[in-house]
C-alpha cells in the first residue's frame, strides 16, 4: 500500500469523527435532565389508608422477575384472614409488565407513572409498602 493510501485511511476515522461533531446529541445527561415517566406497581389504599391487598401472594407468583416481597400478617379486621406487613419492590429488576397488577384478585396493585427513578445504590432502588 502506498504511503498516500495509507494516509488517507487514517484520516477516514478522524473524517468521521469531525462529521458528528457537529450532529445533535441523542443522549441525555441523566439525572439532569428529566427521561419519560415510567409506569410502576404501587398498592392501592382506601380512604383510611388501609392497603386493600389481601397478602395471597398472586402477584408474587406472576412476578417473572420476582422482585416483589409482601409479608403477611393475620388482620384484625373482621372482613379478612391476612393483610400485608411488609411490602418491597426490588424497581432493579421491575420489568414494568404489569402482570402483579392484572393477577391481583383485588385490584389492590395500579401502575403509577413516575420519572428519575434511578440509582446508581441498589438499596434506593427497594422501595418499601406499609410496615
Ligand atoms: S395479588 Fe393482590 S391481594 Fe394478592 S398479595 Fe398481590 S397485591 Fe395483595
Ligand atoms: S410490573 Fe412485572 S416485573 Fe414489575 S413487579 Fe409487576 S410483575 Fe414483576
């Protein structure tokens, strides 16, 4: 290969590189600038702040991540057996699926939109229900 040859192929990258340098950025400085909402489970209250979830375990066993933690406790209230004690969701490995939501019996799960729920802290990222 001639000395001329091998120039201009080593000039081809840094051609490449002034191009985009002048291109609008596509990626965003996170955290920012805000990124789109994301839907996310979180268990629905009633007006006196009483979840409405029951404890089956339902959600847990549709979960394909099994990021869902709900302990469960006997309740007092007359109308059911058990009630939550503890609720996590490991949003680490939440897939935003929805499946938690459409197998709860009682629609005790919604999805909630929610924007700048990263961490770079795996512990911030376990968001905890009632206690
Ligand atoms: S399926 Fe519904 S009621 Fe059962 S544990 Fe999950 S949130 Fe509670
Ligand atoms: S949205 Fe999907 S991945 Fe997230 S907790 Fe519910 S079932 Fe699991």
């Amino acid at each position: 290969m001639s000395f001329i040859a091998q120039c201009v192929r080593a000039l081809r990258p840094l051609s490449r590189t002034g191009s985009n340098f002048w291109r609008r950025r596509t990626t965003r400085r996170y955290p920012r600038t805000q990124t789109k909402a994301r839907l996310q489970p979180d268990l629905v209250y009633d007006d006196q702040g009483r979840e409405h979830c029951l404890a089956c375990h339902l959600c847990i066993a549709a979960c394909p991540t099994d990021c869902l933690y709900i302990e469960a406790e006997l309740s007092l209230d007359q109308q059911r057996e058990k009630q939550p004690r503890m609720a996590e969701i490991d949003l680490g490995r939440c897939l935003n699926c929805g499946l938690c939501a459409a197998s709860c019996p009682q629609d005790a799960i919604e999805l909630v939109p929610r924007a700048g729920i990263g961490s770079p802290l795996k512990r911030n990222m376990v968001r905890n229900g009632p206690q």
